[in-house]
C-alpha cells in the first residue's frame, strides 16, 4: 500500500489556498517542514475532485505534547454517525497510539486548510481513510527518525510500538511525548517511504467489537464523544451561549416565495423581554442557501422571543410567490399520476418496449406515491454570530462549513477571511444542516447588534413548515411477462420535482444526479427497456434528505419487482435474482450514468455480483421460505446506492385489526472494506428505524402552499413499538473493492421490504406512503 508518489500530495487544493490556509494556524509541538507539491492533475473523481481536495499531511492533523497525549482533528461534521471516533480510530491505529491517550477536537470551518468539510453523500470514511492513515504513517516515520537520530541508528532498526518507539537491538525505548520536539525539526517523508500497517498489524481497523447477532467480540475503542453526550456534557449548536448574548426568532412567510406586505410590532414590543423588532429581507426564488426573510423578534431570552413573535401582527403578500400560494398536495399528487400516463423525457431505452408489451402473454402495471418529507432533527436549526470589528465569528451546527461561511461573507459584504466559524456537535443533519440560511439569519440579526452575540433558534414548527423538502414523488411502471412469467419488457416513468431548482429556474425534471439515484442505474437484465422522465414543477424548498431520490426509486422498484414475481406466481427471491441475471459488472457509462455518486466507475462499477450475494445472505439469514403462519410474512428489498449494496428482509405480523408488528430485520450490506463495523452496524440499524418511520408515518401536506404538520403530533416519527424486536446485520467481508458509503444506503431498501412483507401476510398491496391506516 506504500505510494508512488515522491511528496505527500495534495490534490486539488491551490498553492496560495493551501499557505493562506496554514498561516496563523496554532503550533503544533509534532510540526515539521514539508514540500508543498501538488497533484500535476486535476482529479476527476473521489475526494480529489471535490472543493478543496483531500490533505494528508500530519501537520495538519495529528498533535502529540510532551507528556504524550495525541489530538487527532477531526474535519467533518459529527451528527451522530461516530465519525469523529472512526477517523481518531484509523489514525490512532496507524500510528500506534495508545487510545487511551487519544483524544479528537473538532477542526474549525477552514477548506483552505483541512480539504474538503462538507459532509454529505456518505463520504467521509470513503474519502478521508487513506488520507487519515497516510498522515499517521508519516507522523509515525517521524517519531521513528526522531529516535534513530537520538541513538544514532540506522532508522530501520527502530520501530514503533504502542505509543512508544523501541530498538529492539538494545532494548531502549522513547515514548511519543519524549519524542515529538525533536520530530519538529524533521522533514515530513515523502509518500513513496511510507509502508502501510498491514493487516495483522492492526488492532482496531476493520475490527469487531461487543455483542454482535450474540456472538461476543473482542474489545474496541469506545466512542469518543459517548460519555459526553448520554450524560449531556456534550456542546451542540443549541448549547452555546456567550456572555451577553441576544435571542432571536424568525417569522417566516408561510408560502415559499411570499413577502411581508406590512407588519404591526406594537404587542411584540409590550412582551417583557423584547428588545427590538427587525424586517428580514428574504431571497426571490430560487432561494438557494439564503433566508426566506419574515420579521425578527430579539430579545433577552428565548422565550420572550417565541411570545414576541406570537404577538406580531403580520399581512403577507403571496403574489411574487406565483402559484406556490395555490400548492395543494392532493391536487399535485393528481397532476403528476396524470402526467404519469403520457411519455416523458428519454433517459435510457434498450430494445422495443411497446411491441414487447404489447406481445405480452401478461402486462403487469402500478404506481407509486411517496410524499414529502421533513429532516425533523432532533435539534432544530441553531447559530450563534457575534460581528466585532469588520469580522464575523460564528458557532454553529452545520454540515458545510464553507457554505456557512461564504453564505455570512456574502451577506455582511465581508471577506471570507473575515469569517470564523466554530463547528459543534450536530444534534442530526440528514441533509439539513448543508443548508446554511439559518446561519446567515443569525448573521443578519448579529448586523444590528455590533459586538454582542446574536443567538438565532428554530422552533420544531419552524424546522417542519420551512424545511428542504425531500421532494414528492410519483413514479408509473409497466412490464410485460412471457408465458413462463419471464420478464420481456419493463418502462418506468419517475416523476419528482428537482434540487436544481434551489438554485436555477425550475428545469422540471431531474437531474443527472438525480436520475443516477437507482433510476438509469436499473440492474436488471430485461430485454426492453424504456426509462422516462416526464416534467414535474417545485412549488417548496426541495434540499437532500437521507438517501436523497433512491428513496422514490428504490421504493418503486422493489414493490414492483414484488408484484411482477406475484403476477408470474414465483418465488420474491428466485424472481429477483432471475431478473438481475448472472454476476457480472456493468460501467455506469453504458446505462447513461455519468455520475456515479463521483466516483470512478472503473473502481464502482453496478456489480451485480456483489448485489446477488447481499440477497442471497439476507434470505439466507432471514430463514426465507419458511412457513410463517396467518398474518405474517417475509417481504425482501435490496438497492445499490453511494456505490455500497444493501439487501433487508422483514419478519412482520398484522392482526386482524391492522395492527402492524415487526418480529424481526436482517440486513446484509457490502460496502467494501469496513474500516469501523461497530459504526457501520450503527449505522444500518439507524437506517432500519428510520425507514419505517418513512414507510409507516411520516408525510408532509401543502393546502394553498402552506405545510400542514406542526409538530411531532402531526409529523409522526417511529417510536419504540414500532421497531423491530431484533435487528440483525450481516456484515459481508469484501476487502479488495474499493470503500463505498455507510450513512445513506442503508435506508432505500427499508420501505418496499416492509411493504412487501406487509403484503406476505395480508395480501393487502401499498403502493401509496405512509402506510397509516390503510391495514385497518
């Protein structure tokens, strides 16, 4: 695993963005000169080709004082993935610190300096891994030098142990704090003299822990941030507050688009507590990342804000909303299965469906509904912005720094030099915290308030009525089957608003991006082939949310598949892996996908292999094909999405009066090699909740453009009922493929098993979400 290259790289990352990005940056007692040399190209896909590149020079992130405590930072948003225990993890275990010695600090919002920060996309392990351990391996070779130059020994005499550097010969030793000043003065070594730890070297690297399926595994390093947060010393967005900090709420215009027509502040302004009334000038569409506007209420404390704002009397005028005022979803929802019906833009084509389907022995057709969605955190949005002396300085729950920071540069005409940003614990991010408007609110309030923090809160009715909507989605779907149910033909017409439509005129269909979610991405192996996508206006916010459009497609295309294996009278497992053919690896050139989350499609090919084995261990797991009595069945989905392979089978029952009990999950995913399954077990037992939550519960309505949920007494969430009983994940061993994603593929699959399962035991077929009562 040692490297070609002579000097540690940094790939795409500018020479004067790079020493900006260093200059002023706290001293580091393991510090050390080192080339400054960049990639001779530009990469094109992974972590190079993102804003800001990747880093891996030790400098940057690893710290060790004199009494030999190790600081690993940690650049990406921690939102309760563990990210900030798996990255301190792999670099730990690459250097040999005694994790006991270890802890991590989370790095400030600064691209320039520690590469790209925007954490989305499930790519953070699958990006920084090899950055974090080359820096580690360098950081180690430093420490050895360190101790070969003090006993005037040839370097390859010496080698690190656990937080010790020892020579075998002579039996001498140096721990690392012993060693870190004299490691200042060395050059960092180039990446062609770093060797890797190789496998049986690694203590926690790939390494089970606790008890997994019942089987007890062997010690791992706790999570850094656990202690913390189950005993509240932990420090969110919402925990900060500064010494002679104001308060401040939002009204915002109900209808996307809408403005303040007038506004009566005279009750506000009688609220003890209340300090000052402020108009917010909000963005025309489209919005972007920028505040929708309203009217600020500040005060002394948060809740004389919230009564402030409750006694505004506030005229809104809809018209530069257009007909957003007039969005209704039943009458949306009616728009798009109608449009459904008629032929949309060509995305992928193989074959002559219409003849295929009309020479049919059996036609096989349904559509799917699934409504919007809100990220409902648990934390709603929070920031805090004090502006002091022509700078700005912010402390904030985000999950894109830069965007944060050039979104307050932006609106305070400042430059982003100006600009600090602290990042804390996120209390959930799920795509929401990658927008920053509610920072730059904060920052516009903190504008009329020189030198005095601003501390800007969401309600949790604010966080549901002007959410990023995951967007509305109705999708059609046709197949033919031959006289032995075999599939002939297959057509399928998605229709979604699109993300783009933030940020340009609404172009009414999705995509490339969007389209590359599970849609032309289709891996079964049919002979006539038809994907279309007819237009579908935005008339709210539409952002990401956790898996982002392989939701609508994962969800449509796995109940069909269910009910295509119905119509033929074969067996769900059987028919699938029949309709996804023999192993084999497919570029995602050839079925019109461009974009392969940006990964290299040479290194993530669909591989259909990997699928079959994630289907074949989930039924296998499950027991499939076992008898299950009255009212209960099995139902299987799988999907391949942020280039990792996701295959669950339910185990529901349902009573005779609807009610819906989940026995059992098994979940098998592939992501490659697994860098911290105890995180990734995490992570899919996360993404089993809650996509039953999005299958049984949650749904975001318009009537005349406003949202109707308030509240978690409207927008429904999963409790503890309705989780599985057990929750099994059957973790595949694949450590020569590249590394895929853990956060999101987990949660595409979830809803049409469950469904599917749903229709096993009742015979009952759900093609509109949530479930809510249709079982009663």
């Amino acid at each position: 695993m040692s490297r070609s290259d002579d000097t540690l790289l940094l790939a795409n990352v500018s020479r004067r963005g790079l020493l900006k990005g260093l200059v002023g940056g706290s001293a580091l007692l393991l510090a050390a000169r080192w080339d400054l040399a960049l990639a001779n190209e530009q990469a094109q896909f992974g972590a190079g080709a993102m804003p800001g590149g990747w880093i891996d020079n030790p400098n940057v992130f690893i710290q060790i004082d004199s009494d030999g405590l190790v600081t690993i930072i940690c650049n990406r948003a921690e939102m309760g993935q563990g990210i900030r225990t798996s990255l301190a993890m792999v670099a730990a275990d690459e250097l040999g610190a005694d994790w006991g010695q270890v802890r991590a600090q989370q790095a400030e919002g600064d691209q320039d300096k520690y590469g790209n920060q925007n954490t989305d996309g499930s790519r953070s392990m699958r990006h920084w891994y090899e950055p974090m351990r080359r820096a580690a391996a360098a950081a180690r070779l430093m420490l050895e030098q360190a101790a070969a130059n003090q006993w005037d020994v040839p370097v390859h005499e010496v080698r690190a142990e656990i937080h010790k550097v020892v020579h075998p010969a002579t039996g001498r030793e140096l721990g690392f704090g012993e060693l870190a000043e004299a490691a200042r003065a060395l050059d960092v070594p180039g990446r062609n003299d770093l060797v890797l730890k190789s496998d049986n070297e690694l203590r926690f690297i790939g390494k089970e822990s606790g008890l997994i399926n019942g089987e007890l595994k062997s010690a791992h390093p706790k999570a850094i941030d656990g202690e913390d947060i189950v005993t509240g010393k932990a420090i969110f967005g919402a925990d900060i507050d500064l010494e002679n900090t104001l308060y401040a709420v939002i009204a915002r215009p109900p209808v996307y688009g809408a403005k303040v027509k007038s506004v009566d502040d005279s009750e506000a302004l009688k609220v003890a507590g209340v300090k000052k009334v402020i108009r917010i000038k909000g963005a025309s569409q489209p919005a972007a990342f920028n505040p929708l506007g309203g009217v600020a209420v500040v005060a002394f404390n948060t809740w004389a804000a919230m009564e402030g704002r409750r006694a505004l009397k506030i005229e809104w005028d809809n018209t530069p909303a257009g007909d957003n005022a007039d969005y209704t979803s039943d009458a949306y929802r009616e728009s798009l299965e109608k449009a459904a019906q008629s032929p949309g833009k060509v995305i992928r084509q193989s074959g002559d469906v219409e003849t295929a389907l009309q020479n049919a022995e059996k036609r096989v057709s349904a559509t799917y509904y699934m409504p919007h969605m809100a990220q409902a955190t648990m934390e709603p949005p929070v920031a805090v912005v004090m502006i002091k002396n022509g700078k700005a300085e912010a402390w904030a729950p985000v999950q894109h720094p830069r965007a944060a920071r050039e979104g307050i540069a932006g609106m305070l005409e400042m430059e982003l030099d100006n600009v600090t940003l602290h990042q804390t614990l996120l209390g959930g991010g799920f795509g929401r915290k990658s927008k920053p408007d509610f920072v730059m609110e904060a920052a516009l309030v903190a504008k009329e308030f020189e030198g005095q923090p601003i501390k800007l809160q969401w309600s949790r009715e604010d966080d549901i009525h002007h959410a990023y909507f995951h967007a509305v989605s109705v999708d059609h779907l046709e197949a033919g089957l031959d006289a032995e149910g075999k599939a002939t033909s297959w057509r399928h017409r998605t229709l979604s608003p699109s993300i783009a439509s933030l940020f340009m005129p609404d172009p009414k269909h999705k995509g490339e991006f969007e389209l590359g979610m599970g849609f032309n991405t289709m891996p079964f192996n049919i002979p006539a082939i038809r994907l279309e996508n007819p237009p579908a206006p935005a008339h709210v916010r539409i952002g990401w949310f956790r898996s982002v459009y392989n939701l609508p497609h994962a969800w449509a295309i796995q109940s069909f598949a269910h009910e295509m294996a119905v119509a033929a009278g074969k067996d769900h497992r059987d028919y699938v892996l029949d309709l996804l053919g023999p192993a084999r690896k497919i570029h995602n050139l050839t079925v019109g996908d461009g974009w392969n989350y940006g990964e290299d499609p040479d290194l993530h090919p669909i591989d259909i292999g990997r699928m079959r084995r994630v289907i074949e261990r989930a039924t296998a797991e499950a027991g499939w094909g076992r008898k299950t009595g009255k009212g209960r069945g099995l139902g299987l989905a799988f999907h391949n999405s942020f280039v990792s392979y996701t295959a669950i089978v339910f185990d529901v029952e349902v009573d005779d009066k609807g009610k819906l009990t989940i026995h059992r999950a098994d979940i098998a995913f592939d992501c490659g090699p697994q860098a911290n399954p105890e995180r990734i077990r995490s992570q899919m037992e996360g993404s089993c909740v809650m996509g039953i939550g999005i299958a049984l519960q949650s749904e975001v309505t318009f009537k005349d453009g406003v949202a109707q949920q308030d509240n978690f007494d409207s927008y429904l969430v999963p409790r503890m009922p309705d989780a599985p009983k057990v929750v099994r994940v059957h973790l595949i061993d694949n450590p020569n493929d590249a590394m895929g994603g853990v956060g999101e593929p987990g949660l595409p699959p979830v809803a049409p098993a469950l469904c599917n399962a749903i229709y096993a035991a009742t015979g009952k077929r759900i093609r509109r979400l949530p479930v809510g009562n249709q079982l009663s």
